[in-house]
C-alpha cells in the first residue's frame, strides 16, 4: 500500500522508536519531512542522532526547531537541579508514577509545530513515535491524547478549512518494545545510530540505568539480539 | 466572583484585544502570569508594547518565550517575502478568505507551551484573547476550536491525570470590537500602550491600513472615543 510523492511531517528525536516510526513511514512511500528539536533537553546528543538517522533512511528534508523549553523547567531533562532517576534500583526497574523525565506539554508543543509545518508543505500526515506499552506512563504518548489532539488539529488550521484532514500517525503505540524493535530490523532500521539515553554523554554514550535505558535493554534482550548502544564506561 | 492566590497564564501579545483579556483575568482576583512570544514577527514592536501591558496592570511575571517559526514559514507575519495586505483598497475593507497573515497553527503552538507552563506553575486557567467576531477569519480563533483544544489539555499533561482541570478562558470570544473596547475603558486598559499593527515600525507607529489597524479602527469609531494609537508619518 505505497502511496508516492505525498508529503509526510515525521517527528524523529534520534531515539530507537522514532528511527522505526521514520522506516515505517519511508516504507509507506511517504516524502519524509523529519522534524527535531533543540529544547534545552540535557541528552542533546540525540540531535546528532536525530540527524544521522533522517540521512540513513533517506529523509526528504531534516529541519532543527529551536525551543528553549528551560524557561518553563518542571523536568529533569531540561532542568540540571532535577536528576534523572536510577530506574535500576527500583523494585521492577521502572517508577510506578509519571517519573520526573515527563515533560510538561512536550507532546503537544512538538505535535503543535509539526501541524504548522505539515500545514506549511501541504502535507495531511504526521507521524510520531509514541507508544504506551513498555514506556515512561507519559500521559502525551496514550491513543486518546492523541485522538483528543487529532480532533483539535482538524479545527486548528487554514488547510482543514479548506477541506484537508491531517492525520497522526502512530504506529508503534500499541506495541511491546520487543515488537518494535523486531520492526525497525525488519526494514533495515540500522539502531546504532540511535541514542534512547536520557543523560546520554556528549559523545551520546548511555547511561545503562535510566528508565529509557531500562526499556531498551529489555526490549533487545526479549528479541534476543544484541543492542549496538555503546555504553558509559 | 473575585479569587484570590490563583495563577493563571495569561497570553499577551500586546494587542488591544490581550490587553482587555489580562485586565479580565486581574479584576478575577487572578495572579496573572503573562506569555508573550518572540516568534519572527515582522511587528516585533508588539514585544515592547506586550511587556509595558504587563506591568502597568500589575501582572505578576512577564515571560518571553523565542520560538522562532520563520523556520516554518507561511505567513506574511514571518516571511518578509509576503506583503501584508491593504485592506482598505478592498470593497468592504478586509479580505473574504482567511488572510495571508495566517499564521499556521500559530494558537495551537501557543497555548501548548503555556499549557506546559501552566502545569508548573500549578495553574489551571489560561486565558487567551481571541475573537470570532471582529477578526480575520482565522480557524483558531473559533469557540469549537478553543473547545476541541481544552478538550486535548485535559489528556495531555501528568497535572490533569492527577484531577487537575484545565480551562481555556476566551472572555472576548463573542464580543464586537466595540464591546471589547467598552469593557476594556471600563477596566482602566490603557490602549495607548498597546500595538495592534501587523507591520508597525520598530517605535510602535502603526500603517493604519492592515486587517489589524482597519478593525482597530472601526472598533474605536464605534465606541465613539479616540484612539490612542500613533500612526506612520
């Protein structure tokens, strides 16, 4: 079911999930519009990646929006007085409560420009990597969010007047991390150019114990394949 | 009806229409905490007038944030490229069809960023001056759109999965430019300091032909009161 010559705004972060959101939508046939974001996010070597990943898979155009999201704080990645928390010596790993990595609003200020911009390239599709399996409890990343924002985008601009539907892709939200990563490999989504670590080093080393890490880690040991993400030490 | 130590996020561009809004929000009782952004606009006067609006009513904070969508494009407001239009060369004075000074999803992006502040402010009320009536026929200025929008900020953040309620305040939505100039005179807003201009200059002088000055216009006419604004030459 490939489409061709049909714009499509992917917002890719330089993550594991958004390289195979990226590979899903080039599968589809989609010109891929890839959109990052330069907010202040401590891990900024995940810009890199972003950029690395949008060139492998051969992205139309990678365009870098730059919103510093520190002047509002309220999160560990974007607030050095708040430390990223060690998911590895919680009883299962994870935080049962929306840990302190959530951002406020990041979802919708990220989706928000991505319709600007689909709006912009008359493009009708988004995609985003979203996924409410094996994730962080973020409430930005649950299918009724993203329903709720759909909804709202098909109000929000000249083009839906005019008669256009944008559409929010996510195809990843209802799978287990195992499946996804099954997925990316599948389409030769190659994940050593991905950094998924929320206090990766510069360089865009891991730090082996975030809930990103925790997540990953388990993902590639559930499929049984060995994960290229270099480590701190 | 007044509260009292209740925040609320006030978005103030600097225009008449947010200035009679935060003067609304004040007389509620509410600690306005006041959003202005520095987005490429061509009337960048409008920042200075945003920030004098803001401490003449004795707003509590001032924020600006940088987000610069000329990275997007699309509007005369953020492209030089485009001419703002003479409205009043046009039969009735404005354009029919929402105007090139559409700016793509530009409430969208706005109101996402001071949801995200809101929830760490610990606020709940978002105030924003938009208007059906006497306006430029942009999508979100419309009350099912401000809906559709409260509807996704309720879904969208840890604050609301936690009970907090959201609401988007739009006190001038269905109010003619000379109801909203009344109830602003009767607040006291001081609309001389106020920049309403698409193009003005950098000292805040207005063309005096926009949308934006045409309605001002008409709005100050009706009232039967003069208008305080200076214009070019």
């Amino acid at each position: 079911m490939a489409v061709s010559n049909e714009k499509a705004v992917v917002l890719v972060s330089g993550g594991l999930d958004s390289a195979t959101v990226l590979a899903v939508a080039m599968e589809r046939g989609f010109d891929c519009y890839c959109l990052a974001f330069d907010y202040g996010q401590r891990h900024r070597s995940e810009l890199d990646a972003s950029l690395r990943v949008s060139e492998a898979q051969g992205a139309t155009e990678h365009k870098v929006v730059e919103l510093d999201l520190r002047a509002i704080g309220g999160s560990a990645l974007t607030d050095e007085a708040i430390a990223v928390p060690d998911s590895t010596s919680s009883p299962d790993g994870l935080e049962n409560d929306i840990p302190v990595t959530y951002v406020p609003a990041r979802n919708t200020v990220f989706l928000s420009i991505a319709l600007g911009w689909a709006e912009v390239l008359g493009a009708s599709d988004i995609f985003i990597g979203v996924n409410a399996v094996d994730y962080s409890g973020y409430p930005d990343c649950r299918p009724e969010y993203i329903t709720a924002f759909e909804t709202m985008a098909n109000l929000a601009t000249r083009a839906s007047v005019e008669g256009r539907h944008f559409s929010i892709h996510t195809p990843l939200i209802s799978l287990a991390k195992e499946a996804i990563i099954t997925r990316g490999l599948e389409l030769g989504v190659d994940y050593g150019l991905t950094v998924s670590c929320y206090q990766a080093s510069p360089a865009g080393l891991a730090c082996g114990h975030c809930d990103s890490c925790v997540i990953r880690k388990r993902g590639f040991a559930a499929v049984g394949v060995s994960d290229p993400t270099a480590y701190q030490q």
